[in-house]
C-alpha cells in the first residue's frame, strides 16, 4: 500500500488505515551499467500486470519519436485480454517489441538483458496510490530506471530518472557519464 492509497480509503471509509511498506526480496545484483554502440537499440524492459499496460502504451508512443531505436521485452500475462489489445496497438510504433510470458525467472532474465528497467504511468487517481516496488525491483537488479513521477516514486528521485515523458527520461539517462548512472544506481540499491 501507498501513503496515498491510505489516504484515500480513510477518506472513503473513515476508517483508520495504516501502511506497510512493500518489501524487496532478494539481495541486489551486480550494477552493470552499459549502453549500446552508437547506432544500436537501447534495450529496455518493462514488467508488470496487464492492468498496467495503458502507461505503457503511452511510453511505446513517445519512444517511436527518438532518433535511435529502441528494443522493449514486455514482460506480463502473455495470454491476458489486455495484453493482446496493447500488442494491437503498439503495432503502429516503430518499436521492437518482444513479449515474454510473465514468471519470476523470466522477469529476472530480462532485467539482467535489458539497458534501462522502465515504469511509466498515467496521471489518473488510481495510478497515483501504487507503491514502489517495480522500481526498488529494477534498482535491485542493477538497472538504471526510468520512471512515471508518481507520489511514491519520489523517494526514489535521486536514484532514477523521473519523468512524464518515457522517451524524455531516455534522453537525459543517455546524456549522463556511465559512472554517474552506475553511482545513482548503486546508491537506490
């Protein structure tokens, strides 16, 4: 649960709501901070439920616009409703797209693949109150993270590059010296 999340259901309710943080599992892994060579994609990766594909589909939009190209593992329910829709749709987008069925082992595979972990969202209610555990999630496994400046990312916010624009936030990581990301990264770890 979120601060805001308990805020929301005291308000709701009028009961009393108390917060227990998510917690991380595991130890974190080895930073291995690198992009690619000049003229190569940037491997990035993003994971989580269907539910949450919208953001991404935003994210998807606003990478078609870089002037590099972008390979992005979408790590979810492969067989899930939503997932086949946003696939419909990111067809549109000059973004290679690999999608891999969601367990444990492959979302740990994938971040290890991947440049940069990406959490992107919307600015809707319902987004605002989710917790931030993708994000302690990538910075665990030494990736870089970009991410949707939601209320509990702002924790995260001298760690990982925040901003509404996935494509935006791409931009300013690639434009940092490799010792600075891997200090951030290292520091959120």
């Amino acid at each position: 649960a979120s601060e805001l999340l308990a805020q929301q259901y005291e308000e709701r309710t009028g009961n009393d709501c108390y917060v227990i943080e998510d917690c991380v599992d595991g130890h974190a892994e080895k930073i291995d901070v690198c992009f690619p060579a000049p003229g190569e994609p940037f491997h990035l990766v993003w994971f989580g439920i269907p539910n949450n594909l919208p953001g991404l589909a935003d994210a998807v939009a606003q990478l078609a616009d870089l002037e590099f190209p972008v390979n992005l593992d979408v790590v979810t329910k492969a067989s899930d409703p939503a997932t086949i829709q946003f696939l419909e749709y990111a067809k549109r987008y000059p973004v290679q797209l690999n999608l891999i069925d969601w367990t444990l082992e492959a979302q740990q595979t994938a971040l290890k693949n991947a440049h940069v972990a990406i959490v992107p969202s919307r600015a809707k209610s319902g987004k605002l109150v989710k917790t931030g555990n993708r994000v302690a999630t990538a910075l665990m496994a030494g990736k870089p993270v970009i991410a949707f400046p939601i209320p509990s990312y702002e924790v995260f916010k001298d760690f990982v590059i925040l901003d509404t624009s996935t494509a935006s936030g791409l931009q300013t990581l690639a434009s940092l010296p490799l010792d600075q990301i891997t200090e951030m990264v290292e520091s959120g770890q």
